[in-house]
C-alpha cells in the first residue's frame, strides 16, 4: 500500500514538473525607436530559451533567453553593419548574445509580469515585462512587451537625433516537451 502511495505521488510530481517545460518552435523579437523623428523597426533572429512556466505555480516558473546580436536586422544594410561594429552599439564579436532570466513572475489580472535580468553588452539590468500566457493543449503563446532606455544599457552613445525609447516585443510559440 505504501508503495502504491508512494508511485502515485511520484508520477504526480513528475507531470507537474513535466507540465512546465515549453519548448520554443518560433520566436520573434522586435523593436522600434525614434532617428530623427521617424520610426526604424528591427528584429533579433536566433532565439534560444529554457521556458518553464506553470500558471498555477509561478514561484518555480522561470524563463531564460538569449538572441544572436549578430542578427539585427533594420531593413538597412549601412544602419545594421554600425549596429554590429560599433563599440557605441552592439560590437557583436565582443558581445555575442543578449541575454534575459527572470528574478520573479507575479499573476497581474488576467496575464503576468515578468522580472527579467536584461543582459546588454557588459551590462544587466532588471525590467519589467507584461506578457499574456495563451495555451490550447500541448501549444502555447507568450507575448509581452516592454518599453527600456537604451542609454541604461550604454547602446548607441550621443548619437545625434536618436530617441532614448526602445520599445521591445516579444512573441513566442512553443509546444510543451
């Protein structure tokens, strides 16, 4: 008897742990900032995350990311090339990767706020990210967005006409593992 106790409760955590792993399919990560009034959009490629998220148990959810910075993409060839090279930017030969984990998720209404190490450059600094959490079945959405100064981060120096707001976008599909 004890042993059918003991095999019932074991499977029972075990699902429970497995129930928070989500396995990143497609990834998107976009921004947008001001340059002399106008709007430049961009995006990060290469996403790879550690997704373990449980609505009912927010105290051990958790979840990482990194994106390859060499993947800035603006739609302008001369803009990314001094995006990529540049010390005052993102000099992606000395900082590869840009980096977040979560420190706290809190249930906010409806959706969650997310505390995320941001790691820039040499530089990490704690955000805060709303994000919804959509699953059907074994799939599920995580969505949130931000708005960071890209001075914290020393990204982009003084250069002349560009705003300080960077509003960062994040969109992931995943499936559970």
């Amino acid at each position: 008897m004890k042993k059918g106790l003991i095999l019932i409760l074991f499977v029972s955590l075990t699902n429970r742990i497995l129930a928070q792993n989500w396995k990143p399919i497609t990834a998107g990560v976009n921004f947008k900032m001001k340059m002399l009034g106008t709007t430049v959009n961009g995006n990060f490629k290469g996403f790879s995350g550690i997704l373990k998220f449980d609505p009912n148990d927010l105290a051990n959810s958790s979840l990482t990311g990194t994106v390859d910075a060499s993947t800035i993409d603006t739609d302008n060839n001369l803009r990314n090339r001094h995006l990529k090279e540049k010390e005052d930017f993102f000099n992606v030969v000395k900082y590869p990767k840009l980096k977040m984990k979560t420190t706290k998720i809190e249930k906010d209404g409806s959706n969650y706020i997310g505390y995320f190490d941001l790691t820039m450059k040499e530089t990490t600094k704690n955000v805060k990210i709303p994000f919804i959490f959509k699953q059907e079945g074994d799939k599920a959405t995580f969505q949130g967005s931000t708005v960071i100064n890209r001075r914290d981060w020393a990204v982009g120096g003084g250069t002349f006409g560009m705003g300080d707001n960077v509003t960062f976008t994040i969109t992931i599909n995943a499936s559970k593992e």
